[in-house]
C-alpha cells in the first residue's frame, strides 16, 4: 500500500482541523473511505456542478477518519491508503474542470461522460498514467493539445461533442487502441492518424468527412472501420490493402462504387447500405473470402452477379429497396441464413415464396437449377468467370485470366496445360465428378482460392498442398473425405478450410464449428513425431 502525497507548504496536521465545505457534503465519507481502500471512486448521477475538492484531494489530505482515531494499533490503519486509480464523474451537471485533477497522478481511468463540459484543463497532461479517458456526450468544441502527452492511452472516447478539428501530434498517442470520435462536426479526418500503429478500432461516423486520406491504410492492426453517416463520395483504393480488417461500415454515405478488396482477406462484415451504389461485379466480391455478412440495401443496383456465390461463408445478405429484377438460381448454393428482397421490382419470384422467407426462397432457386439442367441459363450465367454454353474456347491459352468458374458441369478432370495459368487466383469446381484435386492445380503457384464442394473427392496431398503457399481458401465440403491427413494442419497459410459434410470421423463436429485455426492447431497436434 502506498502512503498519502505530500504536497509541498501544506500542514501535515491540516486534515485534523480542516472543516468541510459544502462541495465534500456532498460526498458521504463512507464513499471517500472505502475509495481510498479500492482505488476505485464512482460519483455518477449525483447532480454534480463542480468536483469536490475532497475528491481532488483524496490522496493529499489526511483523512476525517484520523480524527476519531490517533492510535497506531488500530485495527483500521487509515493512513494505509490506495492511490486513486479509477474516478467515475458521468452523468452530472460539470461544465468545467479544474487543475486540480493533477493531484490525481495515478488514475488510470477517467470517465466524465454525460455532463456539460465545454473544455478540458491542460493539467489533464499530468495524468500520464491515464489509459482510458471518456469525454462523451459533453460539449467539447476543441481539445486541448496536452491532451497528446497521455502516451499510455489506450481507450478515448470522445463521441457527441462539437469538435470541428483534431489537434496537431495525435499521432503521438501511439498505445492508442480505440478511439471513437463519431458524432461531432469534423471535416477532415488527419493524414497523421497513419501513425496510431496499434489502433484495433476506429468510429468516425456522423461527421461531415467528404473524404478519407490514403494514408488510412497505415493503419495495419486495425479491425473495426465506422465511416456510417458521412457524405463520403468515393473511399480511397488504399483502404483495400488493410490486412486485418473485419468489420467495414460505410452506410450512408454518397458512394457509387464499391472499392476492391485485394488484401482484406478477414473482412467478415461489409455494410454499404443506403448510399447510391448502381453496379456489383465479380471484381467486388472475389476477395470477400471470410465474408459473413454483406449489407446492400437501399441502393440502386440492377442485378446481382453470379459471382456472388464465390462467397461460400455468407450467412447474411442485404438486398433490400434496390432495382433487381432477378436473381441467379446459385444464389441458391449458399448457406444463408438470412436474405432480404424487399423493396425490389422481382419478376422471377413469386411474392407468396418470398414472403415465407429465406429457407424457401433457396430452397426455390435450387429447384430452378434442377429443373433447368447445368447448361442452361437459368443456372450458369455467361460471365467474365463462366464460358459460353456450345463453344470451344482453350482456357489455357488465357493466360491473364485470374478468376476461372467451371462449376455445374460433368467434369472429373483438367488438362495439364492448365498450368500456363500464372496468373489464376480463383477456380471453382463445386458440383462436378472429382474424385480427386486436380494435380495439375498443385502447379499454379498463384492460386489463392479452390471451391471444390459437392464432388466425390476422397483424398488430398498435404505436402504438396503446404508447397501452394499463397492459398487461403480451400472448400471440400460435402465430398467423400474418410480420413484428413494430420499434416494437413500444417498448411498455416490457410485462412478459410471448409470439411463439412464429409463422412470422416475426426475431426469432431465440434473442432469445425470453432473455425479454421482451431482445424489446422488439431490436425497439428496429431502430427506422428
């Protein structure tokens, strides 16, 4: 336990004889004795116009409990005290603070959102200990620059003020984890935040940002994007490139076109609702690997591509209020769990099967499937991805060609001369007669994604299957898999391994449920050594 700072001039005995003020009254000593046990003070929705003084000075003063008790054998040793670490002054009626607060040194949380506040004091640099600063719902115009000395913050909460501006040497707040600043006036968001290295999450919506600097891809640790609510026109190509997002909100904004996404191979949510957004093409969608939830609604797009059905983990799709007019019947193939048509000019559905919901509106487009047969329409859009039904074209040949979609044919094999691809990404081989993986693709070093669901595929080659060491998608759900060879889980590359629906036995149902890195960590545990 820490003993009482002392502060330089004051009397040492001035806590036996100072009397309270009104301000202490309206603290119960009981809250400041046990505060000075904990470290802990929470003083929220008690109408506060102004912090106390006692508060300020809790760890200054000698305690009122020192008066009724002088002897040093007491059972409760009040001059044994705990430095104040967390002081909650939320929901009250503050609208300034003073310097005082640097004789709180120690805090590590500070929490004075929900009151009036319309600055914070510069003393506030003096709390370098601080790790969690919320200022929400106050009124805060502008912050001050001290504010960038507090290096060991890690959460800053700053959303529902009136900033109109950031301070110069933000970027110093390099600990900085999460940083919400939604919901003030902001025009620009500083080129500078590239440097906030550690950031995992980012709120900036409701604000009136036109644009994002390119620099924001810097940000290489960052997992949550909130851009919702902007007047944001386009977002930069750069934003493609951040490796370990997953979650992108970019609803209501102005948007017409959707970015690629090359490296955001763990982007599980992808909203974009409610902007102008007219076209969704294969160049949109071939990188959505881990995708969950894909959020389109109130826009003005026409068709929906049948690329979509690459995005083999979907669970949640938004279609509503757009101008869609049919859907393709592989829409059908994905495992769904949600789908939203409302609000769209269908002509190929019946009102009756989409009112029953989204089990039997695929259950519906699967039927269309079978009752067109593989080689029709219907079923296999001509494409930039699909070839055109009765015509010879050596596929091989093309060799720029990095999406290549051969799903619902009769296939059990490729051709070797495959293996001029040097460029292929993507193939998807879903609904053939493979028994096995193809070997040529074990030769197309490029090769990121292979959808090889629904075939009768009995077994794979780890060791060559470790050598394709840019593949991150690989799907042999419902094949006739018996046994998964345990070095397999030595494929660390993978990000995305679906087995479902295979007739082996290990792994449990329950190891697949939990994800790819729990596959691969139980496949490599069972490694023979």
């Amino acid at each position: 336990m820490s003993r009482p700072r002392g502060v330089a001039g004051r009397d040492p005995r001035a806590g036996f004889r100072a009397e309270r003020t009104d301000a202490g009254a309206s603290v119960p000593q009981g809250l400041l004795k046990a505060a000075r046990r904990s470290g802990q003070l929470n003083l929220s929705g008690r109408g506060l116009r102004e912090v106390p003084q006692c508060v300020w000075r809790i760890n200054v003063d000698v305690p009122e409990e020192a008066n009724q008790n002088l002897s040093f054998s007491a059972a409760e040793r009040w001059w044994e005290q705990t430095d104040l670490t967390k002081l909650i002054l939320s929901s009250n009626q503050l609208q300034s603070l003073t310097d005082d607060l640097r004789l709180l040194p120690a805090l590590t949380v500070l929490d004075i959102h929900d009151n009036q506040l319309t600055s914070l004091p510069s003393a506030i640099r003096e709390l370098e200990n601080l790790q969690k600063l919320n200022v929400s719902h106050n009124k805060l115009q502008i912050l001050p620059e001290e504010i960038t000395n507090l290096r060991n913050l890690k959460g800053l909460y700053l959303q529902h003020n009136e900033l109109t501006r950031i301070p110069e040497g933000f970027e110093q707040l390099f600990n900085l984890e999460d940083l919400d600043i939604s919901n003030n006036r902001l025009t620009t968001v500083p080129a500078s935040f590239s440097s906030l290295s550690s950031l995992v999450r980012l709120n900036i919506s409701s604000n009136q940002l036109k644009s994002l600097p390119v620099e924001i891809s810097g940000m290489k640790r960052l997992k949550h994007l909130d851009c919702n609510s902007n007047l944001l026109e386009t977002v930069p190509p750069e934003l493609a490139n951040m490796e370990s997002l997953e979650l992108l909100y970019l609803r209501r904004n102005k948007l017409r076109f959707l970015p690629e996404f090359p490296s955001c191979r763990l982007l599980k949510e992808l909203h974009v609702g409610e902007n102008q957004i007219e076209i969704l093409g294969p160049e949109h969608l071939k990188h959505l690997n881990s995708i969950l939830v894909l959020d389109l609604r109130d826009n003005k797009l026409r068709s929906v591509p049948d690329e979509i059905t690459l995005l083999q983990s979907l669970e949640r799709l938004d279609l509503s209020n757009n101008d869609i007019s049919s859907l393709p019947c592989s829409l059908g193939k994905l495992p769904l769990k949600f789908l939203a048509l409302e609000g769209n000019p269908l002509r190929t559905i019946r009102r009756e099967i989409i009112n029953k919901g989204t089990q039997e509106v695929l259950k519906y487009l699967r039927s269309k499937i079978k009752d067109d047969g593989p080689n029709q329409s219907d079923s296999v859009v001509e494409t930039a991805m699909t070839l055109p039904s009765e015509s010879r074209v050596n596929v091989h040949a093309i060799i720029t060609l990095k999406i290549l979609d051969y799903r619902n044919n009769f296939l059990n094999s490729l051709p070797e001369e495959m293996e001029s691809l040097i460029r292929l990404q993507t193939i998807n081989l879903s609904f053939n007669r493979f028994k096995i993986l193809p070997d040529v693709l074990y030769h197309i070093p490029t090769l990121e994604t292979i959808l090889i669901s629904n075939n009768q595929v009995g077994s794979v080659d780890p060791q060559k299957m470790k050598a394709m060491e840019n593949l991150i998608t690989l799907d042999l759900q419902n094949n006739d898999l018996l046994q998964i060879p345990p070095e397999l889980g030595n494929c660390v590359n993978l990000r995305t391994l679906l087995l479902d629906g295979n007739p082996f036995r290990v792994p449990r149902a329950a190891i697949l449920m939990k994800g790819t890195a729990a596959i691969l960590e139980y496949l490599r545990d069972r490694i023979p050594t």
